[in-house]
C-alpha cells in the first residue's frame, strides 16, 4: 500500500512535470490545470504514503530516503500554494522536474526506516525536522522563483520578447513572491535553529556545532539582512535574486552535509 | 502612363534609430528644400516623422528620380545613400496610400501617421509646394486612409506605440493599479500614452514640459498634476513609469541624474519609455539594477510581435488601398484623356466647318435657311455619330489603358506634345 502511493504519487508528479513543460512550450492555459491536478493528486497519495509511513515512527523520518521524500511533498505543497495563489505555472515547469527529482531517492527507501534510538525519542525532534525541510522547501520555491526572475529580466532587459517571454509572470509580482516566500523561510529557520539547539541540548548537549548548523546559522543571518535590507533599504530585484539563490545554497549545503546518505546516523 | 510621382526616404524598415535621427531636419532645411524642388511645375512633399523621412516629387524630367536623391542626401549627408529606398510612378502613389492609411507603419494601424502627413502636406501647401497633381494625390491618399479606418479592422486593432509601452509596464509591474505616471512632454504622443496608462489603471499622472501652460493643459484633461520642468528630478522620485516625448536634441533624462534618485524611490522599479526622437533617455540608464529603458526601436521590437495577428485586417486593409489606388489612378486618367477628346472633337469641328462651307460655296444658288440648318444639322451628326464610339471609349478609359489617348492621338493627328503639358 505505502509503495503503491510513492509509485503512484511519482508517476503522477512526473506526468504533472510533463504538462508543466508543455505549458512552457506551447502557453496552453488549459494543459495548465492539466497539471495541476495531476500534481495535486500526487501530492495527495504522497501525502498518504507518508502518513502511513511516519505514523508507525512517532513522526520522525529515518533514513535518507524517507526524508527527501517529506521535502519532496513540502517542496510541492509550497508549489502548489504558491501557483495557485499567484497563477504562475510557469513555475511548475522547473519546480515539478525538481520535485520528482528529488522524490526518486525515496522510491528505494527502507520502509519502515531504521529503529530510532532511544535518546532520538524527542517530543520535539518532528518539529524540528518539519520546520527544518518546510523551511528548505520555501526556500527552494524562492530560489526557483528568484531564478525565473532572473531570466525575465535578462529578457526585460535584453529587449527578446519571444514566446516564452509572455509566459512570464511580471518582475514586480515575482519579487513580492520571493520576498513572501523568504519572509516564510526565514520564519521556519528561526524556529529550526530554536528547536535544534533545544534538541541538540537534550540529546548531546556536550556536543559542540558542526558545519551542518554553522551553515544554517549562516544562511539565517544572511536572509535576515537580506530582509532588512528589503525593509528599510528598499533592497529588491536582482540583487534580492541572487543573495536568495545563495542562502539556498548555504542551505543546501547544510542540508547535505546532516542528512545525505553516506552520513552514518 | 503614370503621374511623374517619385518618392525617396528611409523610414524603420531601412535605417536604425540613430541613422532616422540625423535625418529628422530641422524647419527652416525642410522649407528650403521644398522650395528648392518645387519649383514650377515640380511639386514636393516631404514627410518627416521619428520613424520616416520621405520626399515625394512630382515634376517633369527623366532625371526626376536622381534629382531627388541628391536634393535629399544633399541636405542629409551622402553616407544615407545605403538606407535610402525609392518608388516612382504608380508604385509611389501605392506607398504614399499606404503610408497614410498606416500600413507601412512601425506599428500597424497606429493613428498619428495620418495626421502627421496631413501635416506635412499643409506644410507644402503654405509654401505652394503642393498645388496640382501631388495635391490630388495626397486627396486621394487621405480618403483612402478614412476609409481603411472606418471598413476595416486594422485601426481598431491597432496597438499604437503608446498601447505597446502600456503592455510593456504589464511586464515589470503586476498591473498599474496605483501606479504614478510621469510624462515628459506634452504634446500628441504624451496625450495618447497618458489616456493608456490611465485607462490602464495608473492613479497619478505627472505632467512635465518646458511650457508649463502645455504641461498644464494636458494635465487638466488626464486628470493629472503639472511639475515644472526644473523639478524633473523630484519627479523621478515619485514616478514608476515615465513616458517622454519631447522634442529635446539632446537627452533630458541622463543616466547620472536616475542614478541619483534610485536611494530615494527605494530601488523601486522604474520604466522609462522614450518615444522621443531623438532620443530624450541616454541608452546608459538601463545598465541601472531595476532600472527598464526602452526607446522607439524597443518598442517595435514588442509590437512586432503582434503584427501576426493583426494580418487578417492589414490584408483587408490592402485591399481597399489597392481599390482607392486604382480609383485614383482612373481618374487621372480620365482627367489625362479630356484634352485628347477636347482636340479631337474640336479637329472633326474645324473639317466638319471647312468642307460645309466649301460646299456651301460651290452651290449654284445660295440656300435657305431652313435648308442650311437641315445641312448644318446632317453633318453634325455625321461627325457626332463618328466620334460617338471613340468618345465612349475614351471616356470609359480604365487604368493602364491610357494607351488608348496616344492612340487616338496618333490616328486623329493630334498635339500630343501640347496635350502632355497639359496633364
């Protein structure tokens, strides 16, 4: 059963990756809903699969596979809130590919995952690890969202007002996107630093940070001088793009470097 | 046989922006070289807009076509022969009917070019450059261009430049709801933006010209406020999107004075569309972070591609131009056959006289009255009878057949040469 809906889900994601394309290629409004629906669905069985799944594991995810997989669905769940908010499936043309990308690992994962130990039993470790993957899977809409407003300026810009320049949603929605969306993810990484120092406290609390958490600590304070810089110093655009594709990456980085699969658990 | 009608310009379609702008002269050159070239019984016509200058030459001569030429680059600069294009004869009348009736337009169906050659043909007319011929011609244009207006879509359709700068904005800013509009200029293209922005949602309209009467006149009907010209900058503060047109020589709105005021608009994206040629933004501006200049040629690049879709009302436009232009071109034709009937029934009158007269005279006794009407009667209408087909013909003369006037010339012994002068 809890297969079945990761196979489904991912089957549907990826035809919901090939509407999304279409739709870049072709502008068809239609295909649009086509794909929305199609990913929607597999957010649903995704969804179900991993009730099913963390249910039998006090909510915690363990092992490699079973957490991309959560940032897959948080990754889509993000999406889809933000497409429908703002009508930019433009964005699911690069979004979708990324979601099943990252959704593969977890078709092999172990299911259940690894026992967890004792000490792991933490009211608060779900949480953290929620906010944690919500927290990257906003920031990795943001980043997509700053990349698509990188190239619509550079077609702004450039003067090429093909095709595809039509489907671009407007900079001006596309900056206040990111700026929501980074407001959202700093949030998230505010309360996963808390919930993490609260966590590492318990469970090690001689253990000093390692460079997974200095990442983190990194990329936050860069987001939140990035976010008061978009307060109080008008910071927006292409600048706001590019420190948000960074912090990402920072990120990114971090994410690896805790939960990548050859980190022995 | 077509009118002695020669055009010679450039306009979008052969020269680049900078190459349009050194040819835009200024008044006094533009009278000078009417005059020079409409001297009788030459007429000339020249119609100087941003994206075309063209000299239209109606005249005697086979060297109509090369004195032209020279007489434009002579006033513009020899280095201009590479974008220069020409027409003459029936060719140039199809090119001035579609240049009134905005088919050749940057933007297609666009409304200000028929005004802007009415205006130039007022010009022509104020300097008796425009009286015979070239004046008919531009009649004819004119209606043509009302009538492409009124039966086809083409001008409804149309997406003017200021329509193409309003669906630019939509790519920067998520609508113009509550956004400040500057317009820098206040003139017909300033008018037309600033209804287009407005309509388009933009909630305050800034009017800065150099005239503040202007500024102010064209404020009051958007409903908009005018700045003098000296608080431009303070202006720029506030706009998002500015419009200019004015007819400055030199940039107005320099990459050093944007610069400036970017701090304190808080890095708000600013649009900046220059429909002024020459150009009244400095190119540089657009290398500013949030910063989107697009001058006249960008802006063709945007409704290029919206051309396709106004094809199917060009081509019905096309059609009725083709249709005025033939119209136009039979009467000409008719007018160029009425002094060939006139001398050929004046000649059939004369022999018609001389040999009644003669006749008359070898009677034996002179004749009564009555009997002189019966004869003056009977060889009238021998002659009327005669000429009645070549009169119908003549008259009936469709275009291209105007071959049938030398004929007759030709048959009849007429002066062909005197009736050419005439036309």
């Amino acid at each position: 059963m809890i297969r079945t809906c990761f196979t489904l889900a991912f089957h549907a994601y990826a035809l919901g990756a090939l509407a999304y394309l279409a739709v870049l290629a072709q502008g068809w409004k239609g295909m649009a809903w086509v794909a929305r629906g199609l990913t929607a669905a597999g957010w649903l069985l995704h969804g179900i699969g991993l009730v099913l799944v963390l249910s039998a594991q006090r909510w915690v995810p363990s092992g490699f596979g079973q957490v991309v997989s959560l940032l897959s669905f948080l990754l889509v769940a993000v999406f889809l809130a933000v497409d429908l908010r703002a009508r930019a499936a433009l964005l699911g043309a690069f979004l979708s590919p990324a979601a099943v990308a990252v959704l593969v690992p977890s078709l092999r994962m172990d299911v259940p995952g690894p026992e967890l130990t004792e000490g792991l039993r933490q009211p608060l470790l779900p949480v953290h690890i929620g906010v944690a993957l919500a927290g990257l899977a906003v920031f990795g809409v943001a980043t997509a969202v700053a990349g698509v407003y990188l190239v619509a300026e550079r077609m702004v810009k450039g003067k090429r007002f093909g095709p595809f320049f039509k489907r671009v949603p407007s900079l001006e929605l596309l900056d206040d996107l990111n700026r929501r969306l980074v407001t959202w993810g700093f949030i998230a990484l505010s309360l996963t630093l808390l919930t993490g120092a609260w966590v590492q406290s318990r469970l090690r609390p001689e253990a000093r940070w390692g460079p997974a958490e200095l990442a983190v600590v990194v990329a936050w304070i860069a987001f939140g001088v990035l976010l008061q810089a978009r307060i109080f110093a008008g910071w927006r655009g292409r600048r706001v793009a590019l420190l948000t594709m960074a912090g990402f990456g920072v990120l990114v980085v971090s994410f690896v470097t805790r939960y990548g699969p050859w980190v022995a658990r | 046989m077509s009118p002695p009608l020669v055009v010679v310009g450039l306009s979008h379609h052969t020269a680049p922006l900078d190459v349009r702008e050194r040819l835009l002269l200024p008044d006094d050159r533009q009278t000078e070289l009417l005059e020079a070239l409409a001297q009788a019984p030459s007429e000339a016509l020249l119609i100087s807009t941003c994206n075309r200058v063209e000299l239209y030459v109606v005249g005697p001569g086979t060297d109509l076509h090369e004195r032209t030429r020279t007489a434009l680059t002579g006033a513009a600069g020899n280095d201009l022969a590479p974008y220069l294009y020409s027409h003459q004869g029936d060719a140039a009348v199809l090119h001035l009917f579609r240049v009134a009736a905005s088919l050749d337009s940057m933007v297609l169906g666009e409304p200000q070019i028929l005004g802007q050659v009415k205006d130039a043909f007022e010009q022509a007319q104020r300097l008796g450059a425009a009286r015979g011929e070239l004046a008919r011609i531009c009649a004819a244009a004119f209606g043509s261009a009302k009538r492409v207006r009124t039966e086809t879509d083409v001008g409804r359709a149309a997406t003017s430049m200021a329509s193409a700068a309003v669906e630019m904005a939509r790519h920067i800013f998520d609508g113009l709801d509550g956004k400040t509009v500057l317009l820098v200029g206040a003139g017909e293209m300033a008018d037309l933006a600033g209804k287009h922005l407005v309509s388009a949602g933009a909630a305050k309209v800034l009017v800065a010209n150099r005239t503040l009467e202007r500024a102010e006149t064209l404020a009051a009907s958007l409903r908009g406020q005018a700045v003098p010209f000296e608080q431009l900058e303070e202006s720029l503060i506030l706009a998002d999107v500015v419009v200019c047109t004015t007819a400055s020589p030199r940039p107005i709105i320099t990459r050093e004075k944007v610069a400036r005021v970017l701090k304190p608009r808080k890095h708000r994206p600013l649009f900046l569309v220059d429909l002024a040629v020459p150009r009244d933004v400095e190119p540089e501006v657009q290398t500013l972070d949030g910063v989107y200049a697009f001058d006249v040629d960008d802006i063709q690049k945007v409704i290029a591609e919206n051309q396709a879709a106004r094809a199917a009302a060009a081509g019905r436009a096309e059609v009725v131009v083709a249709e005025e232009v033939a119209r136009y071109i039979r009467q000409r034709a008719v007018r160029e056959q009425v002094p060939v009937l006139a001398q050929l029934r004046a000649r059939a009158e004369q022999i018609r006289r001389a040999e009644l007269e003669r006749a008359i005279a070898n009677l034996p006794a002179p004749l009564t009255a009555d009997q002189a009407k019966v004869i003056e009667a009977m060889t009238a209408a021998i002659v009327n009878k005669m000429l009645h087909q070549p009169t119908a013909k003549l008259r009936a003369v469709q275009a291209g057949e105007s071959e049938l006037a030398e004929a007759a010339a030709e048959l009849f012994g007429l002066d062909v040469t005197a009736r050419k002068a005439e036309g």
